[in-house]
C-alpha cells in the first residue's frame, strides 16, 4: 500500500534530501525511520522536492509503499488508527529536526514528485545586520550591502512565465530546463527582513537560488532591472549570477491536484517539456 509522508526539517546539520553513503541526509533518517516503526528494512522514498545541503523545508511531502500488513500492526495495542500511530512513533525515532506532520494512505496514482502540480519556495535576506534576530540565523542570510527590494521585485516578476530556464540550472545529460515560473517577487517585512517567494511547476537544480542571485545585484544597484532577463534570455550560466548560499531557502509547500486527476498530472509531468 502507499502512503504519504507530510514532513518539516531544518537543513542545516544534513547533507541534502537524498541518502548517500557515510553522509547524514533527511532521506536516510526518515527511511530507517520507517523501517523501524514498521519493523521491516528501510523503506524506499519518493520525494517531492530533493533540497541541497543545508536548505530547510516546512512542507515537503513523500511517498513510500509499505507492507499492509505492517501498517495494520502500528497501533499495537492501543485503539488509535495507524495514521495517527505512525505520526506519534516516528516522532520517537526522528532525530529533532525532522518532524513529521502526517502519514497517510494514498492511492496508488500518487506521486510526490510527478503528481505535483506546483512548487513554493521562500528565500530571506538581512541587509541591515544589525537587525538579525539571532534566532533566525540558521535560515537568513547576511548581505552587508542594503538592498532595494522594490527594483529586486521588478526584475523577478519579468521572468515569470514559460521560459527555458538554462541559464539559472546546473545542466543535467537528458534533461529538459524548461520551466513555468509561475511566481516570483520580493517584500520586505515589518521586521526588515527581505523575502523572496518562488513559485514554479517544477524546478532544476541550483534554479531558486540562482535566480534568487540573479536580483540580487539589481537590488545592490549594479546592474538594471532588466539584467535578469537578460541572462534568461542568453540561455547559459554567466559567472556574475552567484548560486546564493543555501540556508536562505525553505521548501514552503508542494501543491498536488485531486485525486481523480493524479495519473494525469504524473503522465504530464513526466514527458519532456519544451518551448512552443
């Protein structure tokens, strides 16, 4: 059977989302996680959004397909369903920065990567440094110069659309960087801190956080704000837009159509895009 994991974690202390020998990943730890609730070997996942090393998440969702038979077990002896069993027992197992907000069975057609209809990505920045609320350093990053959010702003909304996004990914052999950038735009909050969302059908690797790159010089006042665009336009890495580092960025929430229109949202989602 499968289900779905609707998980949070704070990225600073793994190697990434996905599970690799000798490193601490979220992968890793929610797998063997599974595997010891259910009493099996670790359990496989799909994941919605593979996130880098050291970026955080509040909404990522997976999937795993496990045992029947083992799900049923979860409760023991207690009265409780197995959804709410298997919350409160990874809870006991799950180091504290992964916390796991709900596990619940799904139909076969889910996806958590294919069946998603949309991405929301969050990215802070503090120019002003002596405002940082220490508490927040582990997910904001620290410019030194102070940053006009209102051009920043302007130039990320100039390349939202259809676009072939080459320019702000790592290429990967067989792999298309077309995308649909469905938001993206700058405020800065009451606390002055400057919060950048990204929202897109799918993204490419290093894509939110070059792109958050790619504004941020328009925000220092060295380029104009028609730069980005640009360097979309050209269609390849250019070395002054800088990949931002990573503990800037939070997976918001992975957006996922109803159930009748699963498989058709996989099946779309996985034939390779292009341009018309």
């Amino acid at each position: 059977m499968r289900i779905r994991i609707d998980l949070a974690y704070d990225g600073t202390d793994f190697s990434g989302w996905a599970a690799q020998p000798g490193l601490r990943t979220v992968e890793g730890e929610l797998s063997r996680g599974l595997g010891t609730i259910l009493r099996t070997d670790p359990v496989q996942l799909t994941v919605g959004g593979r996130t880098d090393a050291g970026v955080h998440a509040r909404g990522s969702v997976a999937h795993a397909d496990v045992d029947p038979d083992a799900w049923r077990r979860l409760p023991g002896r207690s009265d409780r369903p197995p959804h709410e069993a298997a919350v409160t027992r990874l809870a006991g197992v799950l180091p504290g920065d992964i916390v796991v907000r709900a596990v619940t069975p799904v139909p076969d057609a889910f996806d958590a990567r294919f069946s998603a209809l949309r991405r929301r990505y969050t990215y802070r920045i503090c120019d002003r440094p002596a405002a940082l609320d220490p508490l927040r350093r582990r997910d904001t990053v620290v410019h030194k110069k102070p940053l006009d959010v209102a051009a920043m702003d302007v130039a990320a909304r100039a390349l939202v659309g259809l676009h072939d996004f080459a320019a702000f990914c790592k290429k990967r052999e067989g792999a298309t960087t077309v995308r649909t950038l469905l938001d993206y735009s700058w405020v800065r909050g009451a606390d002055g801190i400057l919060t950048g969302t990204v929202v897109a059908d799918a993204f490419c690797h290093s894509m939110v956080r070059a792109l958050v790159g790619s504004v941020v010089p328009v925000g220092e006042g060295q380029y104009a704000v028609g730069w980005p665009s640009e360097i979309l336009a050209a269609g390849v890495r250019d070395p002054r837009v800088t990949v931002m580092p990573a503990h800037g960025l939070c997976l918001e929430e992975i957006v996922y159509p109803a159930e009748e229109d699963l498989a058709a949202r996989a099946e779309q989602a996985r034939a390779t895009r292009t341009l018309p």
